[in-house]
C-alpha cells in the first residue's frame, strides 16, 4: 500500500474513531507532559548549580597539608604551590588553561559604598591576586583589569605630580607614590620620614565574585534595609584601602598602604567572598610584608577542563602531583540532581507505560469492531503488511498528536511555574529567570517515546488483525 493512501485510510480510521481515542491518548499526555516538565527543570536546575554555583569545568587545585586538630585550634598546612608546579599542572591531558592564584596574606580593610548604600561600610578585606590575560572576557574595555603600577605593563604610565584629584582627571586619584609606606599613626610621627609629593594613581581593578552580588541581593540587604543592587549599575564603584591595618589590632602591621580600588567586572574566577585584584599587586603587597620568594609562592590553581569527561582523569592526575581537587561540592550537586532527574523520568515512564497498556486494549476492541472490514480488506487483496501498516500507522499519528499536546501541556506549566515565581517568590541566591530548558533533542525525545509507547501498545492487536483469515471472518466463524 503505497504512502498517500496509507494516510487517508489512517487518518479516516483515526476519525472515526477519535473519541477511542482520544480517551486513550490522555494517559500518554499526561505521562509526556511529567517527562519533558521534569527532565527541563532537572536541565534549568543544573544549568545554575553547576554552571554558576558549582562549575565542573573548573578545578580548583590546592596543596595538600596534614593538619593537626588541637582544641579549638588547627596547626598544619602552610604548604604553597610554586611556578614549577604549575607548569606540570599545565602538562596535564585535558587541562586548557592554568590560573595561578596569589591570596593576599597582609591583613587589610576596606572602605566605601556610600555611593551606591547610602552609607560607607568598612570590613576586613579578603583578597586574592589573578592573571589579568585570564579574564579579558569578564571586563569592560573601558575599565582594564591591568597592572597599572608595573612598569612592564602597557598602561603604564609615568607619575605625574599633582595636588588634589581634579588634576588627575576622571580614571586617576591623586594620592602617594607606589610603593610608600605610610607609618600608622599610633607611632612616633617625629621619627617618620617625610611623606614624598603626590602624584596621580590609578585606582586597583578590582573584580568580584558574581556569589557576592547574589547573597547580598538574596539575604544581607534585607537584613540591613540596604536597596537591591544591579550588577551593571555598581560596576566602576571606588573605595579607600588600607594595606598593612586591621581591626584586629595585634594583626595590624607597623606600616600601611594607602591605595584606592575600583570595581571593574565580574568574574567566576574570582574569589568567592572578597575581592581579586591583578596579582602584581598581590605580589608587592606579600613581598613588602614578608620575603621576596612570596612573589612565586601561589595558595592555590584554578584548572579549566573543557570536557567534563576529563575531569576525573586530571583529577587523578593532580593526586600524584601531590595536590589534591578541592572539594566545591560539585560532585555531590551533579549526584543529586542526577538522582532528581533519573526519579522523575522513571514515573514518567510508568505513567507512559500504563497508557500503553490501555492503547492496547482501545486498538483490541477497535480490532474486533473492525473484523469484518479487515477481512474484506484481505478478501480485496490487502496484505498481512498492510493491515499491520494501518493499525501501526494509527498508533503513530496518534503518537504523535499525544506527544505534542503533551510537550505544550509541559511548555505551559513551566511558563505559569515561572511566571508565579518572578511575581510572587522574594528573590534568593542565585533565583534564575526560568527554572526550565527545553533543548530540541528534549523535545524530539518526548515525541519519540510517545509513538514508540503508541506503537507498541498497538502491536499486538495489529499483529492479531494481520492473521485473520478472511474467508472465517465472512462467514462468521
């Protein structure tokens, strides 16, 4: 039976009979609906747990440190990775890209926000130093994140003396020298050495964390009555830093720097709760506190593995050097949501299944009606095939039909589910736009199993309408 006539016959057959039909189809939307809405929100889920909260495309690499628990205190550890350790990790099959991280280990604060809070906040700063050639694609070109004080460095310029701010232009401050430092002031003033002219300073790039702006949106802003912050609108705000001092006062140092710092970008790269500055400064800033050989001296490596295939194997790796992968969380993350996704696709498929089952017995008592007109089709010349390609060929239009209506049932609940969480849920750490992806082969996937479900719930009937004999269904028998 060629094609096109296959088709009418099906789609008369199809309409004939389409309250059959239509109540055996509900158990596939349904089921349909459950898959495609579970497995797009599994997807959405991951998308924000692994691509933002916990990348799996990155490691980060730290030394490994035998640490000693006495009372409420942790002695160990100390270990540092230097430059020929980071070339062997460069070494590493999979790996794409290295980024040596320097923390800043003199104790500092920071100052400012008023701008954007209304008031100036002042804390003790976290801070780690960075690559700048690692995260161009973070920044604006108009805010570099750069050495300016490196005289290797393109930006650099010489110093240019001035007396207040308004001499150095918009992208300057007027301020010490690099590389002055001031003496506290709780120190004899007399002995200090005269302070040198000023002259016009860059402020420090500064990048932060992308988790900064989400706990601070989703929970300490309500704490404080402070406004929400839009990620764009903060970029390019300044603030005072102190190099050297420390609210702690044992921890504060003889001398401090006095510097000015700029936020120019967010980065995934950058350091979870504090901020990450080009690791020049990081370097001159350990060095003037500590030795020289803290220049080379790195607290930990970020790994980027663009398979995540290869993860395993360059973290086994990383064990021989003698390092290890620091725990993110991400393994656990990916392990529950695949749990999450693998629960749900399996009720899915009872559901579909179940369907199946009353499809097989709507298309056995549709076979039964039709007995006497399939045997007149055999009687005319239809073949085994035939009777098999139409009841078949029903299953699958039926299929098909059964797993758009259900892939636009999943469509709709995911688009209420979102639109009832960006008008009625208070925004939280990392609150997505949508909960829900719904890539192509999803979909292709939900209209397959819907005709395959059909199909095989229709197959033994079809198989039993194929083998009637024509001349025992005329005759009654």
């Amino acid at each position: 039976m060629r094609l096109n006539r296959l088709l009418r016959v099906v789609t008369a057959n199809l309409n004939r009979s389409r309250n059959h039909f239509l109540l055996a189809s509900v158990g596939i939307v349904v089921g349909i609906a459950t898959f495609a809405f579970f497995i797009s929100l599994g997807l959405g889920v991951r998308t924000v747990v692994l691509g933002k909260i916990f990348p799996l495309d990155q490691l980060e690499v730290v030394p490994k440190s035998l640490d000693l628990a006495v009372g409420p205190l942790s002695l160990g550890g100390g270990a540092v990775i230097d430059q020929a350790k980071v070339e062997e990790l460069e070494a590493i099959e999979g790996v794409e890209i290295v980024y040596p991280k320097m923390r800043l280990t003199v104790p500092s604060i920071a100052t400012g926000g008023k701008e954007v809070l209304g008031t100036d906040l002042r804390a003790e700063m976290v801070a780690d130093g960075i690559e700048p050639d690692l995260v161009k694609k973070d920044v604006d070109s108009d805010r570099p994140f750069v050495d300016f004080d490196d005289p290797q460095s393109p930006e650099y310029t010489a110093p240019q003396a001035c007396e207040e701010d308004a001499d150095c232009g918009e992208d300057r401050y007027c301020g010490m020298p690099a590389g002055y430092q001031e003496p506290r002031l709780n120190k004899d003033k007399e002995a200090a050495p005269k302070a040198p002219p000023k002259v016009c300073r860059h402020y420090i790039p500064v990048l932060a964390s992308e988790h900064v702006v989400e706990l601070y949106n989703g929970a300490l802003r309500r704490a404080h009555g402070f406004p929400k912050l839009n990620p764009d609108f903060v970029l390019g705000i300044k603030f005072d830093l102190k190099i050297g001092a420390s609210m702690v006062g044992a921890s504060a140092k003889d001398t401090i720097f006095r510097e000015k710092g700029m936020l120019v970008g967010f980065s995934r790269k950058a350091i979870t709760l504090g901020i990450t500055m080009p690791i020049g400064y990081a370097k001159r800033f350990n060095v003037a506190f500590g030795k020289p050989e803290d220049a080379q001296r790195f607290h930990s490596v970020i790994l980027m593995v663009p398979e995540k295939d290869d993860v395993a194997a360059v973290a086994l790796e990383v064990e021989e050097l003698n390092l290890e992968v620091a725990d993110t969380g991400a393994e656990q993350a990916a392990l529950l949501i695949a749990i999450f996704i693998a629960v749900f696709s399996l009720v899915s498929a009872v559901i579909v299944g179940i369907a199946a089952v009353n499809i097989m017995h709507v298309f056995f008592m549709l076979v039964y009606e039709r007995q006497h007109e399939i045997g007149i089709m055999r009687a005319v010349g239809a073949s085994r095939g035939d009777i098999t390609a139409i009841i078949l060929g029903e299953a699958a239009v039926l299929g098909v039909l059964a797993g758009l209506a259900g892939v636009l049932m999943a469509l709709g609940a995911a688009e209420l589910f979102d639109v009832v969480s960006t008008n009625y849920i208070p925004d939280f750490p990392y609150k997505p736009t949508s909960y829900f992806m719904f890539p192509w082969w999803l979909i292709a996937s939900s209209l397959g199993f819907s005709v395959a479900f059909c199909v095989f719930g229709a197959f033994l009937p079809a198989r039993r309408a194929a083998r009637m004999q024509p001349a025992m269904v005329l005759s009654g028998h």
